[in-house]
C-alpha cells in the first residue's frame, strides 16, 4: 500500500506558502498527499495591505466522521499553522485514523523574530505543547522554540551549548527528535541541530542574502515528505535546507516576486536527491 500523509494547516490561496506548498513539494516526494485546511485567506498576511479569513474549525468533527465510516487512515501527520480550538481535534483525529506506526510530524507554527504571530494569545504556546507531545519531529524556529520553553527570546551571541540544552530541553516536551531552525553560530552560515536523544547534530549552508516568506513551509514539507521515503530525521533535515536555499537562488533576481520563493523551480532538484 502506498504511504499516504495528511497535513492540517491554512490555505493562503495567493502567496507560496502553507497548504499551497504543502501539497505539491510532499506530492514531489512520491506521498499521496491529503489536506484538512484549518482555515482559508485570500493572501498570506505579510507584504499585503489585508486579507480575508475564514475559520474552519467548526467542520472538523464531521470531516473527520465521514473518515472515519469510510475507513480513511493514514501513514503520517504533518501539522503547520492551526488555531488552538483546533489543537483538541488534531489530536483526535491523529489517534483516531492513523496507521500502525503512523508518524506525527509538528511544524509549532506561532512566532518568529522575537514575537508570536498575530492572532495567538500567550497562551497558544502551552496548548502547542500538546501537539508536541507524543510526536516524532518538532520543527521550531528559535522564537517558536523560546517560546514552547518559557524562556527569553536570544536572537544571537548564542554558543553551542546554548543550543543544545534548548534542544534537550525541547526533546524533555515528549517528542522523539527536535529539529530547531535557524540557527547561526557565524555570520556566513544558517542551518539546523538535529536532536534525537543522543548527541546534536548540525547542518549548515552559506546565508543567502534574501530571506522570505514560506521558507518555513518549504523545509517543513519537504522534512515530512522526505521522512516518508525513508530518509533519516538528520538526512531529511540536511535536503530541506538544501531545497530552501535552492528555491530562494531561483527568486532573488525576481525583484517582483517579493511574496515567497519559486519553490516549484526546485522541485527538480528535490526529485533528483530523492531519486
């Protein structure tokens, strides 16, 4: 039977980021790809004047009925940006539908630069915890990540054992492996430490000069998908950051294109790694 994921996040209709990534990078890595949209925007929420939102958590429970009468069920979980009335379903729904063996991979979506995303009170990060527990991959970035732990934000200045007791720390929530983004120890560099209870790992690549929005969205995806063919929490960790960089080089002569990253010029490139 083929493997079959299902990722629970928005839909930003316009703006190369969330489910419109989602899909297509994990449908690129050879995995039947289900969706349960968690809300839908007309554009995602950075650069533009405004948005339309609408929630859906309210279909939850009967999407997830009509599964379960049809006997839908799946392989893996990769869970992005939900609200936390929804984290209460997601739970449900994971137990409730996976597979033996089924993995849950948890992208903490809520903050960035210091702060948490418009939207989410302070007590979203308590309620992520949930999410968390019980999970094979974490993926947060170093503000989702301060934040999950209650501690202050530290942008930089940071050394190695800094980062590897938050990774700890982070592994204590109940999860299996960590991957924590966004980490620098020099100017030239971005990249990951990779924990799964023995010793940290880390990858880097050389720090592009652009950064964008649904870089994260990218590497989560292809995290999940490149999990799914078998690759190793470190290995798909390493090619995810690989893709990002790829597609960002893809954009940044675009001037125009300010909105995300060409990542379907990158596919190829994914396609040919997992070859």
């Amino acid at each position: 039977m083929d493997k079959r994921l299902l990722t629970i996040q928005d839909i930003s209709c316009v703006g190369q980021c969330s489910l419109t990534v989602a899909l297509p990078v994990i449908s690129a890595c050879g995995i039947e790809t289900a969706i349960l949209p968690s809300s839908v925007l007309s554009n995602h929420t950075a650069g533009y004047s405004g948005w339309t939102f609408r929630d859906l958590t309210e279909d939850m429970p009967s999407i997830l009925e009509r599964w379960l009468t049809e006997k839908i069920d799946f392989d893996a979980f990769y869970t992005g940006y939900v609200s936390k009335a929804q984290i209460p379903y997601i739970l449900e729904i994971m137990n409730k539908t996976a597979r033996q063996g089924a993995l849950r991979i948890v992208d903490p979506v809520m903050a960035d630069n210091g702060k948490l995303y418009t939207g989410f009170d302070k007590d979203f990060p308590t309620e992520m915890k949930k999410l968390c527990k019980g999970s094979d991959v974490i993926m947060p970035n170093l503000t989702e990540a301060a934040f999950l732990l209650n501690q202050p934000y530290v942008a930089e200045g940071y050394d190695k054992a800094f980062i590897e007791k938050m990774c700890r720390d982070l592994h204590s929530l109940g999860t299996k492996n960590v991957i924590l983004t966004g980490v620098s120890f020099k100017k030239e560099e971005l990249g990951v430490a990779v924990y799964g209870g023995n010793k940290v790992e880390y990858y880097f690549n050389e720090r592009q000069r652009i950064s964008s929005h649904g870089t994260g969205d990218v590497y989560a995806s292809v995290v999940a998908g490149s999990l799914l063919r078998g690759k190793s929490v470190l290995e798909a960790a390493s090619l995810a950051a690989d893709v990002v960089v790829e597609s960002i080089k893809q954009t940044e002569s675009d001037k125009d294109h300010w909105y995300g990253v060409k990542f379907e010029k990158a596919l190829p490139y994914l396609m040919k790694r997992l070859a």
